[in-house]
C-alpha cells in the first residue's frame, strides 16, 4: 500500500513538471516559419509541427535597444511573430 501511495506521488509530480515545462515554450509563426519560442533558455524546445504561416508583411524593423542577451543565449533580434489571437505579426525580441 505504501509503495502504491509513493509510485502516485512520484508519477504526479513528474507529470506536474512535464506540464509546466511545456508550458514555457510555444511554436509561433516566426518571419513567415514555425519556430519554438521558449520564456528561457533552459527549456527545451518543442518538435513544432509542420504548418503553412502567413506571409509576412513587408515592414522596417523597429530601431533596437541595446540590451545585454540573457542568460544563455548569445542574441537578440528583432523579428516578426504571428499573433495566435489576432492572426497579425507583430514586431518582438527574439533571443537565441
């Protein structure tokens, strides 16, 4: 009994931490190609599924701050990132 009660345990909090480490990183159209986009950089990126994205919109990048890249990742740059909510690229810092 108690070794059932353990194995629950131990397979709900591996569940719990499958399940918020997916949550930290989406596949997002990305300058017209699906891409993962994590929240950090320790997460691992998903396998995003084959999909057609829009075309991107012809568009000038805006001017970029200066900003230190964050911890492990070497740059960033500004790119066009569909929108799942609106359908529209919008123009965010994508580090890598």
């Amino acid at each position: 009994m108690r070794r059932m009660m353990c194995a629950t345990a131990m397979l709900t909090c591996s569940v719990a931490l499958v399940n918020d480490a997916a949550a930290n990183c989406v596949c997002r159209c990305v300058n017209g190609e699906m891409q993962p986009l994590c929240s950090n950089a320790v997460d691992l990126p998903p396998i995003c599924p084959p999909q057609v994205c829009a075309i991107t919109p012809p568009s000038i990048a805006p001017i970029p701050q200066p900003r230190v890249p964050p911890i492990g990742t070497t740059n960033c740059r500004q790119a066009q990132v569909q929108n799942p909510r609106t359908g529209q690229y919008e123009w965010r810092t994508v580090c890598r």
